[in-house]
C-alpha cells in the first residue's frame, strides 16, 4: 500500500492528492466507473476519465 502511494505522489504531478483519494476508496470497492470517480473528487467526466485512464 505504501509503495503505491508513494508511486502516485511521484508520478501525478498535480493529480496525486485526486489519485490517492481515489486509490482509498478503490480499496474498499475495487471496480468502479469513471462516474463513481466523479462524484467521489467532484471533477468533470473528463478529469475523471483522464485520471482512470493513467
């Protein structure tokens, strides 16, 4: 776990407090939609899917 937050705080840039939100919460339901990322970060459908998709 710790190893993947630090991974995230490295390579996210910009997005690494979004990423690390959202990696907690993908412990505890691992498959989830770009929609779900959305209303867990607040952030448009395309920050979401941007976000997925690294």
């Amino acid at each position: 776990m710790q190893q993947h937050r630090e991974m995230l705080t490295r390579d996210f840039g910009r997005q690494a407090g979004t990423a690390l939100t959202v990696l907690e919460h993908l412990y505890h339901q691992p498959y989830v939609s770009v929609s779900r990322v959305r209303e867990w970060r607040r952030q448009t459908h395309a920050s979401a899917n941007s976000l997925m998709a690294d």
